[in-house]
C-alpha cells in the first residue's frame, strides 16, 4: 500500500495519484532483501553460463590444443632454430630425420661428381648399427648393412656438413685444424691432403678444388 506525503490518505500499490487530495504519489522502491535476491540469481546464472562455455571449448578442443603438448614434427615447430652444428652445408630434411635418431655418422665419405653438376653424394656409416646411409643432393637414396672395422672416435671432430665443393685446401686445413701430408692418388694424379694416420683423406681436382673426403679409412666395399 501507498501512503499519500501531503495528506497520509492510504492509496493501492497501484493508484499513481491520491484518492484523497489528488497529489501525485511516489513510487516505493521495492524492499532490499527482494532486490539482492534478484542480485544473487544474476550471478549464479552468469556463473553457470561461464562455465558451460569454458567446458564446450575444453571438450572441444579449442582450449586443450593450447596446452596440449605438441607432438616433435608437427607445424608448430616449424621454424625452430636447428639443434645441429650447421657449417657450410646445411644438412637436408631427410638428413636432418637421420641425425634426430642416430646423431652424427662415425664414419663418412662425401664426394662431388663434377660430371653431373657437382651432385652431391654422401655415403654417413654407423658403427653401433652396422649400416650405411645413402644420400644424393641431401635426398634420402638407398642404405644397406655395412660392418664398420674399428670406428673409434679418432681425434678430428668433423661432421659432413663442415665441407662443401670447391673448397681450397686451406680452407679444408682450417677446419682440420691442422696441415695435412699431400700426397697424388695414382691413377687419377689428383691431389690428397692425408691428416692423421688417414683418418681423413681429401681429394681436390687440378684446380686445387674439393671434389672429395672421407673420414676414417673402411675396409671392405664402402660403395
């Protein structure tokens, strides 16, 4: 009920003028302990709804995707800096899947066929595994079982990827670290820089050009 101000006549709840004197009446506000209840119920259901959405996008997949470890390989790695020691050849995809599981060969032989537009060729051989790999300009080519004699670690830490076509012999000692012994393979006349005890052996053309090198000597047929 409605009490008029000017003539305290008692009017209906929804009488907006007195019946008594005619003055306009006020409207009362509701009581307090209604309006936090209509409070209360706001914030439960705006609870509720937050938390059905969280849940559809958890469910989804549209959240977990986000803290979900990433499988290796996948896009989101794509464009991680290399873990591998990069040098003047850049190893190749396939390569690089090689080097992710084994690491880097024990023993390797690189050669560059000048009569086929420097095509690379790299022959990387594993102790552990007795196997060869087999690459042609970085592309994954064939592999085969191969005993390898004695690997042992040897003194030069060199890996393929340290050595590209045409390198001066200097370049090659620079990385090397030291002067090799040269020496003339026979049948062809080409030079060789011999390091060690032939644990490396390079072979440049007769511009003083790399064209080959292997690391450790094989016994057996490498190729």
């Amino acid at each position: 009920m409605k009490t008029c101000p000017d003539c305290k006549k008692i009017n209906d709840d929804s009488s907006s003028y007195c019946i008594g004197c005619g003055s306009a009446l006020a409207k009362q506000a509701k009581p307090r302990s209604f309006r936090n209840f209509i409070i209360a119920i706001s914030l439960i259901f705006s609870v509720v709804l937050m938390g059905l959405i969280v849940l559809f996008f958890l469910t989804s997949g549209g959240l977990l995707d986000i803290f979900r470890p990433q499988a290796a390989g996948s896009p989101q790695d794509a464009g991680k800096e290399d873990t591998f020691r990069e040098g003047l050849y850049n190893a190749s995809y396939d390569q690089k899947k090689i080097l992710s599981t084994f690491g880097y060969p024990d023993q390797f032989m690189v050669l560059f066929d000048e009569g086929d537009g420097n095509k690379r060729i790299d022959s990387w051989m594993y102790a552990d595994m007795e196997a060869c790999f087999l690459f042609e300009d970085g592309a994954y080519a064939d592999s085969s079982d191969y005993m390898v004699d004695d690997a042992g670690t040897g003194k030069y830490d060199i890996r393929p990827c340290d050595f590209a076509y045409g390198m001066a012999p200097s370049e090659v000692e620079a990385v090397l670290e030291e002067e090799g012994r040269e020496s003339l393979e026979q049948s062809t006349g080409l030079k060789l820089l011999i390091f060690g005890d032939g644990e490396v052996i390079c072979i440049f053309n007769d511009m003083d050009r790399l064209i080959g090198i292997s690391k450790n000597i094989l016994k057996g047929d490498a190729l």
